[in-house]
C-alpha cells in the first residue's frame, strides 16, 4: 500500500468536513473569493465537497490497489526511458 492514498484519503475527508462544517477560514480565503461569487457560498461549498469527494476515491483506489500509483505518476510525467 502506498502512503500516498492515505494522505489522499485524508486531505479528502478534511476538506469534507471543512464544507460540511463551512469553516470561514476557508471559504473566505482570497484563492475562494472567485468561486463564491460565481456560485455563491452555498454552490461553492457543494463543488469542494465534490472535489474532495473525487480525490478521495481516487486515494481509497490507490490503497486499495485497484489503481497503482505508478499508473497516475504515469499519466503526470509521462513515459520514460
């Protein structure tokens, strides 16, 4: 298993409760500021969760070893020789 998923699955479920919960730390943020006003609060806090929610599959996958990891670190920096 790899670290990797772990820290994944983690950031994930932080990130989940950080919308749940509607941390104002976060979602008053200049890098949110953008999101909110197209989507309003309540629209930005769905789309992070459901990002959360995509990345933490994709964690629970890598530990899972149904996608190993050096298939991602494949797709990121390509094949090499």
């Amino acid at each position: 298993m790899h670290m990797v998923g772990f820290i994944l699955v983690a950031g994930g479920l932080l990130a989940i409760w950080a919308a749940a919960e509607d941390w104002d730390f976060v979602f008053d943020s200049h890098k949110f500021r953008p999101l909110v006003a197209v989507f309003g609060r309540s629209g930005a806090r769905v789309i992070y969760a459901l990002g959360a929610a995509v990345i933490m599959t994709i964690g629970l996958l890598i530990v899972l070893q149904v996608i190993p990891l050096e298939f991602l670190l494949h797709l990121r920096y390509g094949h090499r020789r």
